[in-house]
C-alpha cells in the first residue's frame, strides 16, 4: 500500500483493492471499518505507520485492558426483590436426523474464487 499524506492527519492510502483518504484525527476511513468497529483497517494502520504513530494509540480506549478491568471490578448482585433459584443446567437433547452428516471445514480462498 502506498500511503500519501494530505495533511497533519489524513492521508490518501492507494490499496489492493480499495483507495481510501484516512482521517487518524476522528477515526474515519472511507471502508468504513474503522468507524463502525473502532479497530483499525489496513488502511488506517498503513496511514498510521507512515505517520510514525503507534497502533495502540489509534485503536479505541474501550478495547483496552484497562476498560476490561473496570467491567469486572466490582461484584454483581441480582436485583432486590427478585427470586433467584438454584437449579442445575443442563445442555439441551439434540437429535440428529437421518443420514450421513454433511462435512464443515474452512474453505479456502481459491475455492471460494472458484465457486463465484
């Protein structure tokens, strides 16, 4: 990828299949990954490296250890008045059909390629 920049924070990235301008400042990417999911794309990790930043710094301060931490600090208690009864789970009965099962595994690339 081929990264220029277009100002302090935005660069235009020239990708293998998308080009995209990178706005690092508000976290916006014209993919749209980087937006939706606060995770970097390749192209805001590109923009990002050529701008000499570090990647941690560009991801969402909500996927940190820190915020993961705080969610589980305190104790959790079910709500006051509330009946909570002590049962045992157990996994649901389930029955196969008829027949030899179908075969699941991770198809690769080329036959994915291949089938479209």
């Amino acid at each position: 990828m081929t990264v220029q920049p277009i100002d302090g924070w935005r660069f235009f990235v020239k990708g293998r299949k998308m080009d995209c301008v990178v706005d690092l400042e508000h976290g916006k990417c014209d993919c749209g990954v980087y937006a939706v999911e606060k995770i970097l794309c390749s192209h805001a990790k590109a923009a990002g490296t050529s701008a000499g930043l570090h990647i941690c710094t560009l991801v969402c301060p909500v996927y940190s250890k820190y915020f993961l931490f705080a969610g589980y600090s305190e104790n959790i208690y079910p709500c006051v008045g509330q009946q909570v009864e002590e049962r045992t789970c157990f996994p649901p009965d389930v029955k196969r059909g008829p027949g030899r099962q179908n075969k699941s595994r991770w198809q690769s690339w080329l036959e994915l390629s291949k089938m479209r």
